[in-house]
C-alpha cells in the first residue's frame, strides 16, 4: 500500500477524529475509497474502537430514487446507527462524479427531508468528510491520476497543528473585529462580524473542524452590503458556473449576473427564503492547494482565495442562543485575491494580494 | 444492466425476504457485488422500502482483526442498527475468497464473541444470504467467469413456487417418519427424526429458508449412528479437505478419517463440546445446480447429494420447548447419492441413485 494512504488513514483517525478505544465508528466507503477504507480500518483496529462500515455509491442512489415513488419514509434504522454512533467518517470516492445528475432536484429533496433527524444524529457525532485520491476526481480536475494523488496528498498530509497556530492569527483579528471589507477586481464588499466566532478549520473536532483537507477560517457576517464577483470557475449541480457577480444588501442577495450558468444560480437563490442570505465569510489558507479543482472540499481551502456561501450559517460562529440562517442550501463561490485585492478587518489591512500581515513580503 | 441481475434482484426481494412498503433494509455489499447491489436498490425503491448498504470487504475485515489487540468491545451501533432492521440481505461478493486466510482463528472467534447479541439481532431479521456470480467464485470453482455466471444464475434463478411444492412431499415424508437411514458407499447410518419437523428450504424467510439459492430439506436428528463417507471435496478452512469418514454413536462423532485434511476436520469437532454432534441431516434438491463448485451455499443443495453437519442445529427443526445442540461451529459435508446409493424413511426407500419416489425412472 502506497505509505500516503496510511498517512492520511492516520491523520483522519487520530488528527481530525480524535478516536479513542471503545468508539463506536462508522466508515462510509465510496466505491473507489476501497485502499483508504483498509488503512482507516487498520488504525481503527490499533486504536481499539469498534467499526461499521457503510456503502456509498451514487449509482446506487439514483437507482434508489429513481425507481421510488417520492412519498418517503425516515431511515429509522440509519437513524438507529448514527445515534448510537460515536464518530462518522466518509470516504469520498466514487467512479463518476455525476452518477446522480439525472435524479429530478424534487426526488432529492423529498428524500433529504425524510431524513432529517438522520442527518441531524450524524452531525451531532464527531463526523469527518475527507475522499480517497481516485480517477473520478483526477478527471473532474483535468489532471493525471498520480498527478492528482499529489496533489491531493499535499493538501491533505500537512503539519496540522503548525497550520492550526497560524489560522489562530486570523481567527483572533476576526472574533476582535466589527467589520470586514474585501476588496478586489469586481469585489467591494463590507460585512459585519460584531459578536461573532470565526472557526478555525484545522482539519479536526477539536476545532469545530469537519472536512479534510481543511485550511480556512470562515465566520457567519451579521449583515453584509456592496458587490462580489467570484471569479473561480466551478460545478455546480452538474453545471458550469462562471463569474458570478452578486449585489448584496443588508445581508441579502438583491441581484446577480453570471457570464455562466446564471439560470443555476437562480435556482440556487430561489430554493427558500435563507437561500438569499450570506451564511458564511471564509479565507482559505492552505497553501498545499494551489490550483482549482472544481472540488469545493478542496478549491475553498486554496491559499490566496476568499469565498462567501449563500444560505446556511454554521452555528459555531454565533453568539450563544442566535440561530443561524435556515435554508436547505450552503453553497460556496470562491475569488482569487491574489493580485490587487485587499482585507481589512476594521479599516486595517491583513491580507494583501494574498499575503497576510504577518507573512514575508505583507505589504501594508 | 445483464436482465438477470435484475431478476436476481426481484427474487430476492421479493420471493426470498418478502420486503414490503416502509420495511427498513439494510444491504451488506461485497466489494464486487455492486452491479446485484444497484438492481436491488432499483427493487427496494419500487417497494417503497427504506435502504442502508453496508460494505462487507475481507480485506478490510483483516486489517482491522490484525491490527486489533484481541479485546474486543461489541459494535453497539451496529447492534442498535440490526435491532431497528427488519430485512438483511447479504450479497456477498468478494475480490479474493482468502482475504482473511492469515488472520488467526482466535482473533476471529474473540470478536465473533464479543459480537454474539449483534450475531442474534441479525438472524431476528427476514435475513437473506446471496451471491453475486464473481470472478473470485468463478476461479474457486474452476470455470470461466461467464460459464460461471450461466451456472450461478441457473441455481438462482429457478420457479420456486415449483420448487416449494416438490420439496414439500420430501417434508411430508420426514415430518411424517420416525427414522432415516441412509445408504452409499462407505456409507450405512440411521438418524431418529421422531418429533422434529423439516424445514422446506425454498430460498424464502416465508419457509423458514434464508439462503438464495437454496432448494434443500434439513432436518436435525434426535440421534445418528452409523458410518458416513463424504466424497464430494470441499475447502475448509481455506484448506483442501477429501474423502472424510465419521463414525457416529449416538449423534456424536467417535472417530474420523479422511484421505485429505484430517487435522482440519480434527480442529473443527474439537471446538466445544457441541461440534461433535450431527445437527443436520440435509437433502439436496436443487437440479439447477449439477456440479461442485466449492461454495457450501451451492454445494449443499446440488441434485443428487446429501449432506450432514457437525455443530450447531436449527431451532425451525426442533419440538417447541427443546433447545438444539449449541456449538459455535456448523460445518457441511456432503455426499453423492446418484449411484449405489437410498435413503429410506421407515424403511421405505424415499430416494433411490438420486431419484425421488415421485419422479420418474424412481426404482422403488
């Protein structure tokens, strides 16, 4: 077995999931995460905790929803499993990225909804969602296999806790911050973060941390005004989406354009009444990514990008007793700041053209 | 998508586990069971069940037993997930039938302990086990892949409405009889079958039956004397093993000898106390299946054999109130009744050179 997989196996184990003997853990395995479900099970087995494994696969999904009627039922067996669960970690890795690009948006809705107390036991254990390398996701990045492994594992097998000091920094300049302003090509945008927790994405539980690679600080903006334009390309529902420009206004999406894929951003903002809202501010930070993907695990972690999701606001970034945006969706769009682009945190600059203030070469 | 996936996907459902509207399934999926495991997502989404797959690698299984220091703690969300389960449908389907062959036995048997109330709460399922026809079962029995899938598919996919029907005059027969005696080269034993009831194993939960294919009558005898000669070779243990011969007293095992694999047989009746015993008398009664394939799941119900097992018997055989012989193992052998051979009931011969008294060209 090629010594990355172990490593990775070990970080997610150890780093990310912090597992303990006497763990109940389920794995979820994606068709091609087969090398990866081995090495987590191997380190599971050394730490003691016990192991379920679930079958991921798209394909079979759509065959699923497809033959279904609509009118479903909860998973209450699934249910079962993840309450009494400890730890979930997903293995990401499936052979055909749009396996279930057919299956009608409302099928996949109907069934989400059925299963939201499924969904809701999952969060509430210490999950991870990390993927296996495979082909499937060295096409979508129109990359080489072993070129692709490369790059995923050097965004993946990084000094974690090196990364965690240095987004401490961000982290303590936005929870002691009012207001952050973005501005770069297209982009002038102010958002107010008074009373908020920014979250320091380090890859593990122990930071309210749940994807691997990670590598951000995000925040959950109180209100937000001005122009954006996410100038990285990407996917989204099975469509390319090409320099979104939003209008925001208090918080909410007032209008919006695309060179791309407008009429899939539409639908994104029209899907409920959060959709419209700015859920999340986030600065990728992790330098091990240095290219887009079109694999938002990855491309909102790039170094020298910053993204906003419109709907869903995480919980850990608000003050205690606020809840955060409701909405079905969290989609992020990520900009490229590294060239004529500035953040301020409080009218003072701490990130310009992709340095931050206490790099080399920060130029204030 | 081969029809006959799809076939074997609406048998199992629907025929073997009677799945009906808002039954929570879960669905373990060997490593290359995938193609089975779409065609009954397919099925069960028509049926309006709900789904969980789980992923079932000997592989995996390895590297967590190896890895593991032997304490095991049992797998409470695995527990909790079969508790809340109604139907259990295994497709097997491996990538190398030996993937556990260097795990040692007492490392197996310490987690099968430890996991004995997860074991119960399966079998308290409409619990099913199939196949999928892969090439690691094509190789363990010597045939091309798509020799193999014709023949898989030829055992599978038979009128079991039929089948049921035939096997229940061989029912009949041994519900009705107080002994059996048996007959074949190297081979004279008779078995008290007073009391107990057959089971009419026609690949459905609705019979009792939870193994597709199946197409056999098992009892479990009261008492076995006599001597038995298995000729048809098998692998156990993942070693060869020919030509075995018991020497039965009173149901149990007194002696033993066999041309090849003698030790392996040793190691199985010393496992407890309950290993010696016979705990099933079995008549194969399956035409579709006409060769050795080396797969009990098969071989047990070919046409023309019969089978005893050491071990464990099954409860569906046994007077209300009597509990069977406990033991951890159940181990199959089988013997060919086509030539020389009778099984009588009450001295009358029921089967003679593999015919049935019903059939024609049966010689009474």
């Amino acid at each position: 077995m090629d010594e990355r997989v172990r490593e990775h196996a070990a970080i997610l184990v150890d780093w990310s999931a912090r597992v303990e003997a006497g763990d109940d853990v389920v794995v979820s395995v994606g068709p091609d995460a087969h090398q990866l479900a081995v090495a987590v099970a191997e380190k599971l087995g050394e730490r003691g905790a016990t192991l379920l494994t679930t079958y991921d696969s798209g394909e079979l999904r759509r065959a699923y929803l497809h033959a279904h009627d609509g009118e479903f039922e909860e998973s209450g067996h699934e249910r079962a499993l993840l309450e009494a669960a400890d730890v979930y970690l997903s293995l990401g890795g499936g052979r055909n990225r749009s396996a279930t690009a057919d299956v009608p948006d409302e099928r996949r809705r109907d069934h989400r909804r059925a299963n939201r107390a499924v969904r809701e036991a999952r969060y509430d254990t210490r999950w991870i969602s990390t993927v296996h390398p495979t082909r499937a996701l060295a096409q979508a990045a129109n990359m080489a296999t072993e070129e692709y492994r490369e790059f995923a594992y050097g965004a993946i097998l990084r000094d974690w806790e090196a990364m965690a000091e240095e987004m401490a920094r961000m982290k303590r300049l936005l929870d002691a911050g009012s207001e952050l302003r973005l501005v770069s090509a297209g982009t002038d945008l102010r958002a107010s973060i008074e009373g908020r927790s920014a979250v320091n994405s380090a890859a593990s539980v122990a930071y309210d941390s749940h994807n691997l690679p990670s590598g951000e600080v995000f925040t959950a903006p109180a209100a937000a005004d001005g122009e954006v334009t996410f100038d990285v390309p990407m996917t989204l529902r099975g469509r390319p989406v090409r320099d979104v420009r939003l209008t925001v206004e208090d918080g909410e999406v007032v209008d919006f354009e695309a060179a791309e894929g407008e009429d899939v951003i539409a639908g994104i903002l029209d899907t409920d009444a959060g959709a419209r809202r700015i859920g999340e501010f986030g600065i990728g930070m992790n330098r091990g990514i240095d290219r887009y993907t079109d694999n938002v695990l990855f491309d909102e972690k790039m170094g020298d990008t910053v993204h906003l999701a419109v709907g869903r606001a995480y919980d850990a970034c608000l003050p205690d007793g606020e809840s955060g945006n409701e909405s079905a969706v969290h989609v992020d769009m990520i900009l490229d700041v590294s060239e004529a682009s500035r953040l301020e945190v409080d009218g003072e600059v701490v990130q310009r053209n992709g340095r931050f203030r206490w790099e080399e070469g920060f130029d204030g």
